[in-house]
C-alpha cells in the first residue's frame, strides 16, 4: 500500500546494467551501453483489486525471471 511508482531519472539510469521500463516509451532516458528490457503490463490504476494482484504477481514472475538470468 504505501509503494508508490516513481519517474526513471537519469542518474538512476545510469547506475543501472540493466533498466526495466514498462511502457513508459519515449519518456524513458536513453543512455548508451545499457541493456534495456520492456515489459508491456496492464496499468493497475484504478483496477480492482483482484487485477491489481495478478499484475503485481506477474511483475514478480518476470524480476525472478531476470534475476536468474543474471
């Protein structure tokens, strides 16, 4: 409840190896050199909270997923 998502600067952009972006496009800073990965999920905003859920378990599947692969 009390996680809330936050904009993608720069700076942590560039701290990253690998930058996970989900759907935010052409407002994502792009920085050379880095591994990007997109994952296209359904927005929660205003979903019940049975959708909310499924979304949130899918976002652990994949981070699992990419962890592993690292």
């Amino acid at each position: 409840a009390d996680r809330v998502p936050r904009k993608l600067a720069r700076e942590l952009a560039e701290q990253a190896d690998v930058v996970v972006t989900m759907g935010c496009g052409d407002e994502c800073p792009y920085i050379p050199g880095k591994r990007y990965v997109d994952w296209e999920l359904d927005d929660p905003s205003g979903r019940p909270p049975e959708e909310v859920r499924r979304i949130r378990d899918e976002i652990a599947r994949r981070v699992d997923a990419l962890v592993a692969e690292l």
